[in-house]
C-alpha cells in the first residue's frame, strides 16, 4: 500500500511542478506583450502603432463574425418573408379568379394581368438580390490578398 501512496504523492507533486512551471511562462509571456505594447507605443504614433493596428484587426475579426452571424439570421426572415408574400399573392390571386367567375366577371389572362405580373418581377428581383448576399455573406466570394490589402489601406484603423 506504500507504493500507491508514494506513487500518488509523485504524480501530485509532477502537477504542481508542472502548474508551476505554466504559471510562470504565462506571467512571462504578459510581461513580455506589456513591454512590446511600450516599446511600440514609444516607437511609433499611437495611430500608426503595429501593436494597436493588430488589436483593432482582432476586434474587427470579432465584430465581423457577429455580423456575420445577425446578417445569416436576417436573409433566412427575409428569404421566409418572400415565400410566404409570394404564397399569399398566389393564394389571393386564386380567390380573385374564383370570385370573378361566380361573379360572372371576366377573368383576365396572365398577359393581361400587369398588377400581378409588376408583383411578380419585382419578387424575382427581390429573391434575386437576396439569394446574391446570401452567397456573399455565405463566404462564397473569398477577397484575394491584394484586394484585402487594398480595403484595408482605404480603411481608416484610427479608433478604440
């Protein structure tokens, strides 16, 4: 029973050294950022600080992905909302018809019916453009380096 005893009282003791030893490389590696923060905020001007550039970069990648995300949202309620408006066109349109042959009406042919049709083309046009930004914000088109490039010298990297 000695052994185990002994044998636990070694493992515990290599975690500790092991803790230890990460506690001390993470307080170093904070030592170490703080110091290069310094040394470029001395070197260069606040605006023009690569360390300052790089942390706005990662708060625009942060924001970026949140956006992404509320836009993905947004397409899917409005990609619902044009079914369900086009649904309903149909559905009401169908009525109409119905109502204008009870009525004895005549009932105009699809040529005839500019107001539908005007409805009709504007939701293509509509879902057109939707489905364009899905693919957007999908991440089907990809910036190339130099045009990421560009859109980040045109950019202002001025702020918090």
């Amino acid at each position: 029973m000695g052994s185990v005893g002994e044998e636990k009282k070694r493992a515990e003791n290599a975690v500790n050294t092991l803790e230890s030893v990460f506690l001390k490389a993470s307080a170093d590696l904070e030592f170490i950022g703080s110091t290069l923060a310094n040394e470029m905020d001395a070197a260069y001007p606040k605006q023009k600080s690569p360390y300052n550039i790089l942390n706005r970069i990662k708060k625009l990648e942060a924001e970026l992905t949140k956006l992404s995300s509320k836009s993905q949202q947004v397409a899917a309620a409005e990609q619902e909302l044009i079914m369900n408006v086009n649904k309903a066109l149909c559905q009401n349109r169908a009525l109409v018809r119905r109502m204008q042959v009870r009525a004895g009406v005549s009932v105009p042919s699809d040529s005839e019916d500019a107001v539908y049709d005007s409805v009709k083309e504007e939701l293509k046009k509509w879902n057109k453009s939707s489905q364009l930004r899905d693919a957007i914000i999908s991440g089907s088109h990809v910036m190339a380096a130099d045009e990421l490039n560009m859109a980040f010298s045109k950019a202002s990297l001025i702020g918090p």
